[in-house]
C-alpha cells in the first residue's frame, strides 16, 4: 500500500477545502441554521412533540442526513471532475498508484470534510434545541459509512458526468428531494397508510431513520432493513468504483 500516494491526495483534497472555508464550511452550516430558525423555532413552537421529543429536536437527524449526503456527494464529484477537466487526470492514472489508493485518498478527504459538517451542525443544532443522543457510538459510525457511501456514489458521478452541469443534476435533482419526502422533517407515522407505503420506497428514509434512532431510540423503519440498505449499497458504489477506474471508462478518452 502507498501511503504516500494517500497523504499526497488527502492532504491536497482537505487543503483545497480551507481555501474555499466559507464555501465548504460555513456555507451548509449557515443554511442549516437558517431550517432551525424557521422549522425549529417558527413551525415548531406551535407544534406537539414527536416521538417524546420536541419539533426541533426531532429534525435534527434529518437536517444532518440533508447537509452530509450533500456534501458527500458534491465533494467527491468535484474533487474527481476537476482533473478529468483540466487534464492533470492522465497524469495520475500514470502514476504508480493502485485504485485502493486513488478511492482512499479521493473519496476519505470527501468524508472527512462531510463528516466534520455534520459534527459542527451537531454543535450548532444544540444551541437551537435541548438535544440527547442515547446512541452516541453508533451515531458517529453511522455518520462515518453513510459519509463515506455516498461521497464513493459522488466520485462515479464525478467520473459519469460529462460537464459541469451535469455534477448537479443528480444532487439538485435526486438527493434533495428524496431526503425532503424521507421522513427529515416529519414522523412516517403521520402518513396515511398509502403514502407510508409510497414513502418505504424511498431509500434515503432507512438512513434517516436509523440515524433518528441514534438520536431518540426510535426508528420508523426496521434497523435491520436501514442497515441492510447501507451495507448493500456501500458494496456497490466499492464495486462499481473499481470498476470505472480499472477500466478507465471516461476516464481515458
């Protein structure tokens, strides 16, 4: 293993974020901070608890999973379409660096910096809302594998995408709005029973309830269902990642 190779892409990866700090950092966590305010402490005051928290409380979870899977995503695909773009792209296939590395050095600096987002949002929802985790332990390694799943699922759509506009489309167009009906600012319980069954097929609410149970110790949702989901698509992004730089697909020509 090279890990030389992995500092070199890791320390470059997280550099380029201390640069960019406002763009990175205090970006998500401004508009994370601006939810608390208005569903929070607008909409939830006037709201019963959920689930023997308070509103605010409740959404914590979810607001975590928007700003992390985001992120994740938006890191990864950007840190891998940047050299496809300007052409630096050849020189590390080139170099000797095996495809564990490349994925380690690439897609672990994408879920360090997703993972920091979401302990800071952690911190600053505290100062919103009285919070408990019951499940400190898995909560952080939860946050740790879903970072990570879905920055290596932003790295392929780095790879896939063609052009710059095309690195939004999935997030903007995908993410977003399965993590809004999955269950972030609302129990499945207040569904009726054909919008609940509607819902079970999104797959971001099996990570946003599993998370919610980190937090309340009460899931909407099977915990062996959610963690199921996480571990069978954390082996596909792994395989589908090898795969496109072994082969080279877009990466080449």
């Amino acid at each position: 293993m090279n890990t030389q190779a992995i500092k070199a892409i890791y320390r470059f990866e997280m550099a380029r974020t201390f640069r960019t700090l406002v763009q990175s950092i205090l970006a998500p966590v401004l508009t994370t901070s601006l939810y608390f305010i208005v569903f929070g402490a607008a909409i939830g005051s006037s709201m019963q608890q959920i689930h023997g928290v308070s509103y605010g409380a409740f959404i914590v979870p979810g607001l975590i999973m928007l700003s992390v899977l985001t992120e994740s995503i938006g890191n990864a695909s950007f840190a891998i379409h940047m050299p496809k773009w300007s052409g630096t792209i050849f020189e590390l296939l080139s170099a000797p660096v095996s495809t564990p590395e490349i994925v380690l050095g690439y897609v672990g600096a994408a879920t360090s910096k997703s993972v920091l987002i979401g302990l800071i949002i952690l911190a600053t929802s505290m100062v919103f809302v009285p919070l408990q985790v019951l499940h400190p332990l898995p909560m952080v390694l939860m946050l740790i594998v879903t970072a990570f799943t879905f920055s290596l699922f932003g790295f392929m759509l780095g790879i896939w995408a063609g052009s710059w506009e095309k690195l939004t489309i999935v997030p903007t167009l995908v993410i977003t709005p399965l993590t809004f009906l999955g269950g972030s600012f609302y129990s499945l319980d207040l569904l009726p029973p054909l919008w609940r069954m509607v819902t079970l097929f999104n797959p971001v609410v099996y990570l946003i309830s599993a998370f919610r149970w980190c937090f309340t110790g009460q899931a909407d949702v099977s915990l062996a269902l959610s963690f199921g989901f996480i571990a069978g698509f954390l082996a596909l992004c792994l395989a589908l990642t090898s795969w496109m730089i072994r082969s080279g697909w877009r990466l080449r020509s």
